[in-house]
C-alpha cells in the first residue's frame, strides 16, 4: 500500500506518518526533511536548496525527483511508502503516477489534512521554540502557506478524479486524527482484500 499525505505546512503531516508508520510498517518519504539532510550535509546543493527553503518556495521539481526516485526503485519500500510532503505541483504528481507505473506500483489513499491558517501559525510557533527549523517564523509560514495554496492544493483536483482523495479534519486531537486515518486504511485494505480473492476465485 502506497499514501499521499497532503496539508498546509504545520498540518500534522509528520506527525501522523509517523504514526502511520509504526502502524502500518511503512516508510516515511518526508521530501522536507530529505531536503533538510542535504542542506546539513553543506554541500553546494544543500546551500541552494537553503535559499530557496528559507524563503518560503518549492525547490525544483528536478531536485525533488532526484532525491525521490531511489526509493521508489529500491524493492525494500515497494508498495509500503507514505510521500510526505511530495508531490506539490501537478508536475510532480504526474511524475510520480510515471514513476510508480515503471516500477509497477501505484497510489493507493491519499489522506488531505485541513487546517486553517490561525491554526498553522500557532503550531509553526510552538513548534519553533521546540525545533530550530530556518523556515519556521510568522512571516515564512504564511508564505509557504501561501505557496501551498498556489501550487500545492490544485493537485488534489488530479486525485479527486482518481477516487483516491480523503479529506480529515486536522484540527481535531493528534489521537482523533491518528484514529481516523487508521479507520480510511483499514476501510481500503479490506475492499483490496475482497478484490483480491474474488480476482483469485474466478482464474
Ligand atoms: P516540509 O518539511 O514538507 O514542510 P511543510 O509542508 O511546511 O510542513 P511541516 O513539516 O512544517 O508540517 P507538517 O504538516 O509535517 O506538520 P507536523 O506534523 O510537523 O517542507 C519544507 C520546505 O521544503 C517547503 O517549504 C519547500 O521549500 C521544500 N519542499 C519540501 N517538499 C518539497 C517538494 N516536494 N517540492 C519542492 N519543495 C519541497 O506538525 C507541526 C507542529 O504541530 C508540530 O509541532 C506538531 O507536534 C504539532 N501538531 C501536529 N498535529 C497536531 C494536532 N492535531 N494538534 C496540535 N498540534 C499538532
Ligand atoms: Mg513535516
């Protein structure tokens, strides 16, 4: 099984992969905090990828895809992946569907948070006291809220077509949100369940 988990920066999408994670035995593709590893590792790539982070944009779909495509080839996450935070534009999510498809896999659930800005502006606070993120103050995260709202929110549109859009309230508890999602996994898994042994009992 293969999810999406989209939402506006401070939704909770790390903190319910994590959850998912430990749930499910998935892997957690956080592009962020990919992105954030390069940049620790100082190279000249890290340092570009820094200015462009630190203002608030998305990095370029090259770079992204780069960094995404080894998972998805290595058969230890084949069907067990949760993108967090990837893809962020039509073309990223066009080039995952072309990606998955190589390698025979495809999405299975994508899981939306909503969350309102007010929200996002005081987990992004707190959370700054907590963590020392370069893009975690008043002034970026509304840009990158706004930049989730430009190029972001018009791919859930693409996976509205698909059926495979879930929409979860994220302003709810961290344990109501964790129990909703598992109710959409469960739900799913069992339907592939019964789709499964039918397709084996009639070949
Ligand atoms: P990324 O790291 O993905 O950041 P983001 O999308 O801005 O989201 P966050 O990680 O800030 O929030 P989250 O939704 O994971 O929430 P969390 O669980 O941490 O991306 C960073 C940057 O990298 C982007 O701006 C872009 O520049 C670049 N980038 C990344 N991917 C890219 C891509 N595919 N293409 C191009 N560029 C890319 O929760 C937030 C806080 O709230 C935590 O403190 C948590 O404890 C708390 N919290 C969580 N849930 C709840 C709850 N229900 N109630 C109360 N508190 C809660
Ligand atoms: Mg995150």
């Amino acid at each position: 099984m293969n999810i999406i988990i989209f939402g506006p920066p401070g939704a909770g999408k790390g903190t319910q992969s994590k959850f998912i994670v430990k749930k499910y035995n998935l892997y957690q593709l956080s592009t962020g905090e990919l992105l954030r590893k390069e940049i620790a590792n100082k190279s000249k790539l890290g340092s570009e990828i820094s200015s462009i982070i630190n203002v608030g944009e998305l990095v370029s779909d090259d770079i992204v895809s780069n960094l995404i495509e080894g998972f998805i080839t290595d058969d230890n996450f084949k069907n067990r992946m949760i993108f967090d935070g990837y893809p962020r534009n039509l073309n990223q999510a066009k080039n995952l569907d072309f990606l998955l498809k190589k390698y025979n896999q495809k999405i299975d659930i994508v899981l939306k948070l909503s969350v309102s800005l007010e929200t996002i502006k005081k987990r992004i606070l707190e959370r700054q006291s907590q963590e020392q993120r370069a893009d975690d103050n008043q002034e970026i995260a509304i840009k990158r809220y706004k930049t989730y709202e430009e190029s972001t929110e018009p791919v859930l549109e693409y996976y509205k077509k698909s059926n495979l859009l879930n929409v979860v309230n994220g302003e709810q508890t961290i344990d109501e949100i964790s129990k909703e999602i598992s109710g959409i996994i469960d739900r799913i898994k069992g339907w592939q369940s019964i789709i499964r042994q039918y397709k084996y009992a009639v070949t």
